[in-house]
C-alpha cells in the first residue's frame, strides 16, 4: 500500500468537522480536496433550503465505463450529553489503538478508506480512464430525514444519464470482527398511525359509551404474532410491532372517545408498501368503521443479485482477513435503498459495535485492513494486476 493518502489522519480530520445532520461542516470540502488533485471532477449538489438545506457530492474519475461507485455520509447523529463522553466527541484523537469520535465508525473511516484505497490504485493505474470509472456519492443526510441527500441525488443522476455500473456502501455491516458480514440486502420499512373514534362516556354507563380501545384492540391483535411471514432463503420474517398506544385519558372513570396508535414493518420481499396496505386496511375494516388509517414506507425491500459484485467483493475480504462473509439483509435501513434504483449495491464497512453511541471508537487495524479490502477491491473488479 502506498501512503499518498492516510486513512487515518483522514478519519481524524473529517471527526473534527462537527457534521450534525443534515449539516457537512466543511466535511465535503475537505474529501474535495483530497479528490481533486487525484484528477477527479467534484461536483457539489444542495437541495433544500434554509435549515433543510443539504450539501451533497457527486466525483468521478474517468468518462468510461465500468463506473463503480464509493457511497457514503459525513452527516452524524447529534452527541448526547458531551459531559458523559470521556474524549471531545470531535476531536478526533488517536489513541490506544483507536481513533475516537462521533462519526468514527459510523462512516467517516469508511469514507477516508475509500479515498485512500482509490489513490493507492490510481498510482498504478494512471490509465484507468482508458477502462473505466470510479465515482463518489456523498451525502449530509442519511441520519436525518434523508429526502435532500441520496435520494434526490439518484434522481439528478438519472436526469444527467450518467450511469453506475455497481455501488459500494460503506456502511458498518460487520458484528462482531473484520469480514464477518456484507450486505446484499435490506428490508424495506413500514410505518402506520391508526387512530380509532368511539363516543366518550362514564364507565358507570357503558351502554351510553362506545369504547374506541376494544375496537382498536381487536385491530391490532394479529400484531401480537410479531411475524407476518417465515421469511425466505435471504431475508428473515417480517416483523411488526407497536410502537405507541395513547388515549391522552387521565380519568379512570371516563371512557375515551378516542385512541391512536403507532406500529412498524420491517418487511421482505414477500410483501411491498400497497400489498401490507391492503392486507391492513382489510383487518381493521372487519373490526368497525370508525377509524383514520395513514402510512409512510420509506423504504421498499431490495436483494441485489450481481454475482460478479458480490463475489469481487468477497473474494477481497478473504485475501486481507482471510474470512468468508455472511451475506446478510438484516438490519435497519440505509442510503442503499434510494441507489439500488439505479444499480447494483452491497454494503461493507467496519465494525459497528460502538455506532451511535457515547465514546464512539473504530480500531485503527480495522480502518487499515479495510483500505487494503477497498484497494483489492478496486484490482478485482477491473481485471488488473495487484500491487502490493
């Protein structure tokens, strides 16, 4: 491996911007900086405006194709009470083996890997735009609402016809240790607000009165099954479960005129949003009439089915870790969703063990054996001769 771009110091360096969601806080500027000089043309994106307004990135190097694509955010989750942190949440500090910080692992190592993987390759494949592409994908917004970032990206992309040939996300997918889980996969989110109307009355006449939590509890017994299906060869069963039942009734002598509740599905591929709306709206019809049912998937289920990525993929993490991975669809939801519409894409990142919480922290051997598996990568799948 060559040093012309240190993972490391990258990750520290892009720690230090205090890249709030959906805010880049110069993040974009920095990978523009390490990009530009490796002969890629950088183009930032924003949509939305004011306090939704999001910075996002599109690079590519080379016109030709195959063009792979490198996916990622710099946005991170908000800190928490930094007095409970031991270490300055952005600062980026190395030490005992670890770089420290909100976005350590959760994915800002995953983005400074790829960049430093790209410009080891490019050190030995100046020729590249002969062959193919590689290109990166950069959002402010997949831990917030994500409706300004990938989403509108993919959708910009197909406006300009500018194609990806495959996509890797660099989410942290692995459990447990370097190598022992890709993604392939995810399933898809389902999310339902179910409110029941009844007439209020005194629990002395309850003849007077109609109950709207007898009604809503009969609607929403099936989800006491938690499972909706067995699930299938690539997906595990899909899961519903209540999230919130409230009456806003403090009385314990007066029958609610009303009741709403929250659930979610993480479904497969068994289902979609208008197949799990149907089956719904069929359940709690033949309990009463009287309720108000909204929905919001924002996310469909999608298995990706190229081989030729996957296995490149794979074969690069046996070489460095000597590991065979799971093929996982397991999991919440990511950016993948919105790029598998326009091509293949699988995740794989680091360790995630430590994401989203306090005292955030990645092993810098992990964040240097992953640069090695982007690198190796990167050889595989354009058919030339690795150099070590």
């Amino acid at each position: 491996m060559s040093d012309i771009v240190n993972p490391i110091e990258l990750t520290s360096e892009l720690i230090q911007c205090k890249s709030i969601t959906p805010k880049s806080e110069g993040s974009l500027d920095i990978i523009i900086s390490y990009l530009e000089p490796l002969g890629f043309n950088c183009e930032k994106i924003d949509f939305g405006e004011g306090i939704e307004k999001v910075e996002n990135l599109y690079a590519r190097f080379g016109t030709m194709e195959p063009n792979i694509a490198f996916a990622g955010h710099v946005d991170v989750v908000p800190t928490g009470d930094i007095n409970n942190w031991s270490i300055n949440p952005f600062g980026g500090e190395v030490k005992e083996g670890k770089v420290w910080g909100r976005g350590a692992a959760d994915m800002k190592s995953g983005i400074a890997a790829f960049i430093a993987a790209v410009s080891d390759f490019l050190k030995y494949n100046k020729n590249l735009k002969e062959f193919g592409s590689i290109s990166f994908i950069i959002t402010s917004d997949e831990e917030g609402k994500a409706i300004n970032g990938t989403k509108k990206v993919v959708d910009w992309l197909k406006g300009k016809s500018e194609i990806i040939s495959g996509c890797i996300v660099g989410e942290p997918t692995n459990v447990t240790r370097m190598g022992d889980t890709l993604k392939i996969g995810r399933r898809g989110s389902f999310t339902g607000s179910l409110t029941v109307t009844g007439i209020q009355g005194h629990v002395g006449y309850p003849h007077l009165a109609e109950n709207p939590i007898n009604s809503l509890l009969k609607m929403l017994e099936p989800f006491s099954k938690i499972y909706l299906d067995e699930g299938t060869k690539d997906f595990q069963p899909s899961s519903i479960m209540i999230t919130s039942i409230d009456v806003n009734n403090d009385a314990s002598n007066v029958i609610p005129g009303e009741v709403k509740a929250k659930f979610n599905i993480r479904f497969n591929t068994l289902h979609s949003a208008s197949s799990l709306k149907s089956m719904l709206e069929k359940q709690f019809s033949n309990v009463t009439s009287n309720y108000k049912f909204d929905f919001f998937c924002n996310a469909e289920p999608f298995l990706t089915n190229d081989d030729f990525l996957k296995t490149t993929l794979q074969k690069a993490i046996q070489k460095v870790v000597n590991i065979n991975p799971e093929k996982s669809t397991s999991g919440g939801t990511s950016d993948a969703r919105f790029i598998s519409k326009i091509c293949p894409v699988i995740e794989f990142g680091l360790v995630g063990k430590t994401m989203h919480k306090i005292d955030e922290n990645v092993e810098v051997n992990d964040i240097i054996n992953l640069t090695k598996i982007y690198n190796q990568f990167l050889f595989n799948y354009f058919g030339v001769k690795y150099c070590d």
